[in-house]
C-alpha cells in the first residue's frame, strides 16, 4: 500500500519477463483499477468495480457467442424499436410515396445517431435495427455505419443481423465503385433490367455465403430471373 493505494503485478505464467503492474484505489463501495507506472498519455479509462449487496449471486445464464459489455443492458430501446417500424412500414404501404420515404428516412438516421451518441443502444436487436435503418442512406458513410453496427449486433448474439452484416459491406462496396462479393444487391434500370453487376463471384464461397444466411450463387440467379420476368 502507498499513500492508499494498493500497487500489484500480474506475471504471463508462460512467460517470465511479461509483466503488468497496476493500481488499485478505494472509493467507499467502489474500486478503480488501472495500469501503473505508464506514461499520462497512455493511461486509459479505469476499470471499475463496484461492492454488491448481502445475497447476490453470480449468473450462470451468459449466452455463448455474445459479446458482455460493463454497465450494459439487456433491455432493447422501445425509441429505436418505434423507429425501426416506421422503417419498415412506409416500405409496405399499397403506393409508396418514394420522395416522402427519402426524406423520412433522412428524420429517421438523424434520430438514430442521437440514440448512439449517447449510449442508448444496448441489445442486439437495437444493433440490427440501427444498421438497417442506415442501410436505407444514401452515402458510403451510411453503409460504413450500417455494418459496424450489424457487426456490434451479432457480437452481442443477434444472429439474424449475419445477412445485414454481409449486405451492408456489399451496398458500401457499391457506392464507392467497388464490386460486390456476396451478390447481396440488385439493381434495375427504367427498362427493368436487373443486374447484381459489378460482382466478384471468386472472393467469397457458397460455404461462406451459407454461414452468412446467405442465398447461394444459384439462388441469386434464380431471384435475377424472378425480377427480370416481372417486365
């Protein structure tokens, strides 16, 4: 202990030299543990641990496969739930009002970032609801967003976000002038010409596409055609 603070090292057991040293200080209930000795540029945030009441227990209910985030939530957001249905219902109406969607969809992102920039996206479901929301942008920065935050929603065990994730990197590919490597997108001309071109078909497998949920080379072409007959 010094000036009331406890200092310990922590040593690699495969590795003698691999040392850490760190610091522990006491704040009535709660405790901050950080990394000693380091230069103050490098320190980071402190990990925080906090005394639990008479009773408590530890969980046995960790889902595999998800990502635990400190101080986090298993609550979804009933604001980004109420967002990610209007998303949806304005795309499912008898006659869609396009230029109306355009910009309601633009209102719609706007409220989304407000969620993420302060913290108030915590489940999976949260996550694949925003990234869909940003998959109906309009700039590679969208898409970008779109599938981080696919990504964010199946570390934390959304499994169902594996197709956003896959279309979301195909869509930003796309807007700056890439090829596509799941086959994810389509597009159609006035004349109603479908293509998924450009399209590298030899980077991702049909395997691969499988673990993804998704359809195969096969199946795509099979939709191309379905979109193709509706001329």
């Amino acid at each position: 202990m010094v000036d009331g603070a406890l200092h310990f090292t922590v040593q690699n057991v495969d590795d003698p030299k691999d040392v850490d040293a760190y610091v522990m200080r006491l704040d009535g209930a709660r405790a901050t543990v950080m990394s000693d000795g380091l230069p103050a540029e490098d320190i980071e945030e402190p990990d925080l641990f906090e005394r639990v009441g008479v009773g408590a227990t530890v969980a046995l209910d960790w889902e595999p496969n998800r990502l635990y985030t400190a101080r986090d939530s298993d609550v979804s957001n009933a604001e980004m739930e109420a967002i990610s249905k209007e998303d949806q219902r304005v795309r499912t109406v008898a006659k869609v009002d396009w230029e109306m969607v355009n910009k309601t969809d633009a209102e719609r992102r706007e409220q989304t970032r407000k969620l993420l920039a302060v913290g108030s996206l915590h489940t999976g479901k949260d996550f694949e609801e925003a990234a869909v929301v940003f998959q109906h942008g309009d700039t590679p920065d969208d898409y970008l967003l779109a599938h981080t935050l696919a990504v964010a929603a199946v570390s934390k065990g959304e499994t169902t976000a594996t197709w956003i994730a896959a279309a979301t990197l195909d869509r930003y590919l796309w807007k700056v002038g890439q090829k596509q490597v799941f086959g994810t997108q389509y597009s159609g001309d006035a004349k109603h010409e479908w293509t998924q071109e450009p399209y590298d078909r030899e980077l991702v497998s049909d395997a691969l596409r499988g673990q993804l949920a998704v359809p195969s080379q096969a199946s795509q072409l099979m939709q191309l055609k379905a979109y193709e007959s509706q001329k």
